[in-house]
C-alpha cells in the first residue's frame, strides 16, 4: 500500500483557498438577499487587512452582484472616501442598488460618527440617481450592519 504525504498547508495558503472558494460562490450575479451571508463575504474579502479598505458591492435590481470594487485605501484607523468616485462607477455598471463596506483593523465593531456621516453623504448622493443603499456593514471581530441596527 502506497502512502501519499504532503505538507501541511500554511495558514496564509488556507485562507487563500476560502477567498478562492467564496469568490466562485458568488461571482458575478450571484444574489445577496440575507445579511448575514453579506457579512461573511465580506469578512473574507476584508478581514485580513491591516489598514482600512473600503468597498462596494455594485448591484442590479435584484440584487444580483455586479461587481465587488475595494475603492478607497487608508490608514490603521480610517480611509478617505469620496462619494463622487462611487456615484461615478454605479453609473458606468448600471447599478440599482449597492451594499458599502469597510473594515475596522481594531476589530471593533462601532459606528463612528464619520462612519455615519459618509453612510449618509453616499446615500444622498446615489438617491440622486435612484440607486439604494441597501446597506453598510463594518468588517470587525463581530460584523455590524447598519440595516440591521437601525443606522440606515
């Protein structure tokens, strides 16, 4: 009997895998209609980072993806954010609806106040042009969404 050995895969190589396995799971139109299986893509997309990242889920009237864009890097504690550079690519992707989000490295898991004012700029902003903000949910040791707090 022959035995096969392999080496143990490193913890970095496991996480590539999920990211890997997640991303075919919900490639492009695939539908985001329950909060908590938004929160867990988006915990494997932006978890790991160490500094702030914040994306967009770009959507059709469905909810069906579009396209997952990481938009706005920043720093251990916050990213600039442009609603303009957002309005401008859900018009080029004929988006009708998008989902924000970004990570706390801190891993905690409150709104800040800048946190909210953004949430609220962007919402103006993309109301203009009759795309909802369905939500925005904060990467952390335990995701928050804004939806479901009552913060939207």
């Amino acid at each position: 009997m022959k035995y096969v050995t392999t080496k143990p895969l490193t913890a970095e190589q496991v996480l590539e895998k999920a990211i890997e396995l997640i991303d075919a799971r919900y490639s492009v139109g695939a539908k985001f209609t329950c909060s908590q299986s938004t929160k867990d893509y988006l915990k494997c997309k932006l978890g790991a980072y160490e500094k702030e990242v914040f994306a967009v889920l770009f959507m059709d009237s469905q909810h069906g993806l579009i396209e997952y864009k990481e938009m706005f890097f920043g720093t251990i504690n916050a990213a600039a954010v442009y609603p303009r550079e957002i309005v401008k690519l859900a018009l080029k992707l004929n988006a009708a609806a998008v989902v924000l989000a970004h990570n706390h490295p801190s891993g905690l898991s409150e709104a800040s106040l800048a946190d909210k004012q953004i949430t609220e700029r962007i919402k103006n902003a993309l109301a203009l042009i009759d795309i909802t903000v369905l939500d925005h949910i904060i990467i952390a040791k335990e995701p928050l969404s804004f939806a479901e707090t009552g913060l939207l």
